[in-house]
C-alpha cells in the first residue's frame, strides 16, 4: 500500500468517528490548514483537523519493542492533530 493510500483510509476512520460521536465533518483542502472542520452539535464555528496515518508499527532498532511513527510538521494550523494507526484501527 502506497503512501497515498493509506491516507483515504485514515480520514474515513476518524470522520466515521466523529460522526458516531455526533459531530458535522466537512471536507476541506489541507493548504486551509487541515483535512476537514469538525462541528459539535450546536457550534458555529468547527475545528480544523489534521489526520496523520500510519500502516503499522515499525522496528526500533536493536531490542525495542516495535513502536509508531508519525511525521507531523509544526507549523500545520490545524486546531488538533489525530494519530490513526490502521493495522488496530486505533486514534489519538
């Protein structure tokens, strides 16, 4: 699986959380400063989301235990960063 087709993925797992949390997803361009805005039920405005997805957990090296790996630059504007690891359907 290519790096661009893991993050489809990942974005239909977190937005199919929030909406079983009963949050509004809309999609937007990352340049806006994320993946899509998240609305509490009642809010006028939304939270900018950025979604970083993994495959799975990779060798530390040497005798760590495998672990995740997301790379993430700070100067996203996005209001919250979500962590999706798909090989446990995990978020963060």
């Amino acid at each position: 699986m290519s790096h661009t087709n893991i993050i489809q993925p990942g974005l239909a797992l977190v937005e199919d959380r929030l909406v079983s949390y009963g949050m509004a997803v809309v999609p937007m361009a990352r340049a806006d400063g994320g993946d899509f805005e998240a609305f509490a039920d009642g809010a006028e405005r939304g939270a900018k989301v950025l979604v970083a997805t993994t495959r799975r957990a990779s060798p530390g090296g040497g005798v760590a235990k495998p672990g995740f790996c997301w790379e993430i630059r700070d100067d996203y504007p996005a209001d919250f960063v979500i962590l999706v690891a798909l090989s446990t359907k995990s978020l963060w």
